[in-house]
C-alpha cells in the first residue's frame, strides 16, 4: 500500500499533473499489489479524475498482465474496461478475449455478450461489469441499488423487453427498470454476501451473529470494507441486532474483535476497523503493539494490554522472554515512579511467574508511607485490586488505608471489594462511622454518596450499615441535599444528571418504593427538600406530591373559597412579573433548548458505544422532560390570572396579602402571599398552596394561628400592590 496513500492525495487535490508523475513510476514496477491496485482504481472511479485516466487506460495493461491469479485479473481488467474511453480495438479485442476465457463455455454467451456492449465494438465501457449483470439476471438473486433503494431482490426478468422487476429494501413496491437503467445503478451480490444475506434471512444471520458476532464483523468488513463503530452500528442495529440488544452485543464483540488476529482494530473512536489480509503472528502483534513506545506507562499498559487480549501469547516462548526481558531491563530506568515499579512486579508476578517479584511487592507495600497514593496512580485497574489484596495481606493498618480509598477511588468494582472487607466484624463500626460523616455531608463525597445510595437500594442479599427503613429515610433526605447542592455545579453535571435519571426513571419507582411505609412527617420533609430543587419542573413536583399523597392522603390539599384556597384547579395566581417569566421559559424551552436537545440526540446516535448510548438515552430522557414541561407549562399559562388590586383583601389573608405576625418569643416576620410562580422562601415570599399560606388564610388581624405547633398572632395586614 506503498503507493496508495500518495495517489489518493492527488485524487482528492484533484491534481491530474501530478497524479500523472506518480502513475508513470507506479507503472513500472515489475510486480503489483492487487488489492492497492483494486483500490486506486475504484478511487479513480469515483473521483473527478475518471475522465482524464480513462484516455491512458492501456497503460495499465502492462501491470495487469503481472497478475497470476484468474480471479484478481478478470477483477482487474473489469475495473480498467470500466474506466476506459477511447474504446479502442486493442481494448474490446481483450475484453472480449477474457469475457471468452471466462464464460465462452455459456449458452447464452452471444446473447449477453450483445447486451453488454460488445457487438458492435464501438461502445464498450463498462462490458465486463454489464455482461456480469446479465449473467446475474435471474428470479431471486440480489443486487445493490447504487442510487440509494439499497438491496434488492429480482423477482421478474424479460430479455425480450430488457425489462427487470425488483423489490428494493428502501423503496416501497416492486420497481420496473430497464436494462439500460439497471447498467447504471445495479451491481450483482452473490447470495453469501453480507448485504444479500441481511435482506433476504435477517433472523438467521441474527442467529449466527449472536453465536459468532466475530464472525459477523469479519463478513460485513470482507463485503463492504472498512467501518467505523458507528458505521457498524448503522448496518447491524435494528437490521440484524435488535436495538434493545445492541449496547450489550457489540460491548461482548467489540472485546472479542480486539483479540482477533484478522480484524485491525483502530486506536481512535472515528477511525475504522480494517479485515487483514492474513492473520497476525504473535511476534508481529507484539512488533505492531510496542512500536514506538518509549514511556514507561506505555510499555507497561501495552505489554498488559497485549497480554490479556492475545489469545495464547506466552504460549510463544520467545515472546514470552522477550516481554520478559524487557520488562525486568524497565525497572533499571532511571526516575521510575513507585506506582511503576509496582506494577512491573505485579506483572512480571501474575503473567510470566517471575518468583523475585513477590518479595518486591511485599516490599514496596509494606514500606511505603504513602500507599494510598501509589494505588491511585495505578492506571490498570485489575493491579489497583491486586495492590489491594497486598495492603490486606502485608499490612496492619489496611482497614484505615480501605476506608480511606473506599471515598477516593472512582471505580465501582473496587469499592465493591473495599466494602466487602470492611464490612465485616472486626471493621464495621469503623465502616458505620464513616458513612455517618458521609450522611452529614454528602457534598463532600459526592460520587461516594450516590454509589453508596444505589448499592442500599439495590441489594438485598446484602447487610449493609443503614439498610434498613431508617437507615434510607437518612439516605433519601441526604439525597435530595446533594442533588440541590450539584445543580449549578458545571464539573458534577454528569453526576446530577445521573441523580435525577434515577429519580424520574420508571415513572419514580425509586420515590415510590421509599416512601411506602414513611411517616407522615418524613413525607412533609422530603416534599419541602424537593421544593428546593430548582432543577425539579412543576411537573416533577406535581408527580412527586402526588406520590407523596397516595400515602399519606392528609397531605392533600382541602378546597378553599375561590382565589384563597390551597389549591384552585381553573386559575393559577400570579404577579405580571411572574407571568412574564413563565412566558419567557416557554420561549427558552421552544426555541433553544428543544433545538440543543436535537443536536445533543443527534450527536450522540453518531457515536456508538457505551458511554455515546448513556449520552443518548439521557438526551432522549431530556426530550421528554423539556415536551413534558412546555405542555405543564403552556397549559398553566392558558389559566393564568394576574393579580389586581381588587382581589386582594384588606380585612382577611389571602392572595396579594403582606402580613406581620409575631410569635411566642416575640420574634416579628413579614411574609407575603402569592402564587406558585413567584414564590421565594428565602424572601419569605409564600406561594398561596404552601402549609404556611393556608395556616393564615382567612384569619383577620389580632387573630392567632398554629404551625408546625407553634402559635403566631397577626399583627397587620396590607397588599402587595401598594
């Protein structure tokens, strides 16, 4: 592929001089890659260029004829008579010479032969590729549609009329095409090729992808050349893999495909996996793996990396030593770090049985003053728990070093471990009393907390401390603190998304299963600390009461006289400001953050893996809030009231009321009472549906109320307005 690379600039530079010097010493070498050769054709083919190469055609045919094998010659010479336009009696001689060769034996060869160009000589581009086509005409065999129909299958064929009927994949109805047509958009798939297979018995190919998905890869990337992780995606899901099923089946191929020696498995997410020519041997992986790796870190994740995914690599015996070798030569470089030198010995230890290892590691763990430093440092996750399992067996004080790490490392599989042994008889009331500082201050450990959470709602083989009803009561109201505290926090957005993913996901079961059986006065608490979430719409709230309702049916809201009671179901009151602010979410939501949401979903479909699949299924999730929330919203505005001087009465609490009261202890407030929109508890500001607001509503001036068993005497009443 020496030269492929260069001519492919040129192409693409659209520079015809210079492609044309390159041609001229490409041309005389005295042997060819045929499959370079296959590729820069079908470049040309395509490209601006075809036009002008066409004319100088013949002077490929002396590298054509250095090709020994029938097959990649007949392929070959196809691509040049396709090419070709100077339709000269050399050229038709030797496509007719090979069409004879290769088909003379057939019983409508003359046949085709006159419908593919070659009778009267004149013009003949394309022949071998229409004669081709027409000895592919017949009932049930497959083409592709180069125009966009995609795969189809011939279900009618006249030679008479040179008329085809086809049913196409991407079209509706069975289409009519001509022969002169069809020589233009039609290229003949063979009934083993990846595409034909795909449209014609997609469950049997599901079948055989799900027991073999290597050998799904291999078939698409033979058959349709290189693709990148989203291209692949967009051949195989829905079409072959069921959606629902993707994430999980290309997680197990994709880990499969690293480890075969045929597939050429690409460094960066957008570049494409390429189908070799043969396999790989295990010197060459190793070669390939470790070129130009210097760094320490490199050989080390390299040399693991290579290891762990190359099926029987130290079966070699020479590349076992020369892995070997190099790693014990590593550890004299000068300014390796502590967590390096550890794991070259954790290395050298689990995969070559390198004894003076063992007596290392005990050393580095055993002395090291700063060990909980040296595992965070460890890049490769499986020596991070394999240091783990040194500090437990090498040293007295691994339940403080566990604790420690049990808030500091990030990955889930190893706390799982750390809780594991902590949880235990002789360590557990030092596991309880970290976690009670956690319930204090879960913003202190955020990602610590929300792990912690999921793992005491989700186990139940489990005896974990707080495990119990009360235990989660502590759990879900410190929740709710430290989903508050993250909501303008731009570095823990992926956290707080994840927060609220788990709270709304299957319409609140996580809501609905932790508040069965609360009390009434853990139900009040949790819809106060919900309140303050600015993050949580009217409609989330609005689902939220009501779940909070279903177990404790006191909490909801008694009828009232109209435009002072708790809960009005025809009019929502507001302040002119308030209603302007509605009116411009409503703006923001329709016209920016719908289109955002669009970009977000779109780039996020273009990905492909597991993480792009979460991004997807969150911007999916944000869809349905932001629609969920300009619906709540626009239908609240439809019944809007605004509020006027005359509705706001002087003699009573109510709707516009500003009012002075004073409690037991003689301490004077002044709240104001409006509608839900323009409330702020923090300006005292009460939203008419609040407890508060209807403690008050309806009392006059002297009089006294209770809340929360506390007693207030109103001191004065005035309007908001003035």
């Amino acid at each position: 592929m020496g030269y492929l690379k260069e001519f492919l600039t040129q192409i693409n530079n659209r520079d015809f001089h210079k492609f044309l010097v390159l041609w001229e010493e490409y041309c005389t070498s005295d042997t060819v890659d045929t499959e370079e050769f296959s590729q820069l054709l079908k470049a040309i083919k395509s490209s601006d260029l075809a036009k002008h190469f066409g004319q100088i055609i013949e002077t490929a045919l002396p590298l054509w004829k250095t090709i020994a094998d029938p097959a990649q010659s007949y392929e070959i010479l196809r691509l040049l008579i396709d090419l070709q336009t100077t339709n000269s009696p050399a050229l038709v001689d030797l496509a007719i010479e090979i069409l004879q060769k290769h088909h003379g034996h057939e019983a409508k060869f003359n046949e085709r032969l006159k419908l593919a160009g070659l009778r009267n000589k004149d013009q003949f581009q394309g022949a071998l590729s229409k004669y081709d086509l027409v000895a592919h005409m017949a009932k049930g065999n497959m083409v592709f549609h180069v125009g966009g129909w995609g795969t189809g299958e011939i279900m009618e064929v006249s030679f008479v009329r040179e008329h085809l009927v086809i049913e196409f994949e991407n079209v509706s109805g069975r289409k009519d095409l001509s022969f002169a047509n069809a020589f233009k958009t039609l290229i003949p798939l063979s009934t083993n090729h990846f595409l034909a297979r795909r449209f014609a018995d997609p469950d049997r190919l599901e079948r055989e992808g799900r027991e073999d998905p290597v050998g799904l890869i291999k078939l698409l990337l033979h058959d349709i050349g290189p693709r990148t992780a989203a291209e692949i995606k967009d051949e195989l899901s829905e079409l072959v893999i069921p959606e629902k099923d993707w994430t999980k089946w290309w997680q197990g191929a994709r880990a499969k495909i690293k480890k075969d020696p045929l597939i050429e498995t690409p460094d960066h997410l957008k570049e494409p996996f390429h189908l070799r020519k043969a396999e790989l041997s295990t010197e060459e992986r190793l070669k390939n793996a470790m070129h130009n790796k210097t760094d320490a870190s490199e050989i080390i994740q390299t040399t693991y990396s290579f290891v762990r995914d190359t099926a029987g690599a130290l079966k070699n015996a020479t590349t076992k030593n020369t892995l070997q070798t190099r790693l014990i030569n590593l550890l004299e470089t000068p300014g390796l770090s502590e967590d390096q030198q550890l794991q070259i010995h954790l290395l050298l230890e689990q995969f070559f049985g390198y004894e003076p290892s063992e007596s290392h590691i005990s050393q580095l763990v055993q002395s090291n003053l700063a060990i909980e430093r040296v595992i965070q440092d460890i890049e490769i996750i499986a020596f991070k728990k394999r240091a783990l399992i040194a500090v437990k067996e090498y040293r007295k004080d691994w339940p403080s070093i566990f604790l420690s790490l049990l808030f500091s490392l990030s990955q889930a599989q190893l706390r799982d471990y750390l809780l594991k042994e902590l949880n235990q008889p002789a360590t557990i009331k030092s596991l309880e009393t970290k976690l009670k500082e956690l319930l204090a201050n879960p913003a202190a450990y955020p990602e610590m907390f929300v792990w912690y959470f999921q793992k005491l709602i989700a186990s139940t083989d489990e005896d974990l401390p707080y495990q119990n009803k009360e235990g989660l009561e502590h759990f879900f109201e410190a929740f709710f603190i430290l989903f508050r505290s993250l909501e303008n926090q731009p570095d823990y957005r992926e956290l707080w998304k994840k927060m609220y993913s788990m709270l709304s996901s299957k319409r609140y079961a996580l809501v609905r299963q932790l508040l069965q059986g609360t009390s009434l006065e853990f139900t009040k608490e949790f819809l106060l600390l919900a309140s303050k979430c600015q993050s949580l719409s009217d409609h989330d709230m609005k689902i939220l009461r009501s779940l909070a309702e279903v177990v404790h049916p006191s909490l909801a809201s008694p009828k009232g006289r109209k435009g002072h009671s708790s809960s009005d179901e025809d009019e929502i009151w507001t302040t002119e400001q308030g209603y302007l602010k509605i009116q411009d979410r409503i703006r923001q939501i329709g016209t920016v953050e719908v289109v955002e949401n669009a970009r977000e979903i779109e780039a996020a479909r273009a990905l492909g893996d597991l993480r792009e699949n979460s991004e997807f299924k969150f911007a999916q999730e944000r869809r349905a809030r932001l629609q969920s929330e300009l619906k709540t919203l626009s239908d609240q505005l439809g019944r809007a009231r605004i509020i006027t001087p005359d509705d706001i009465l002087l003699d009573e609490v109510g709707i516009g009321s500003v009012i002075d009261v004073v409690d037991n202890q003689g301490q004077r407030t002044q709240y104001s009472i409006l509608g839900p929109w323009d409330a702020d508890p923090e300006k005292n500001i009460l939203s008419l549906n609040s407890k508060l607001a209807q403690a008050m509503v309806g009392k006059k001036k002297g009089e006294s109320f209770q809340f929360k068993d506390e007693e207030f005497q109103i001191l004065s009443l005035s309007s908001f307005l003035n």
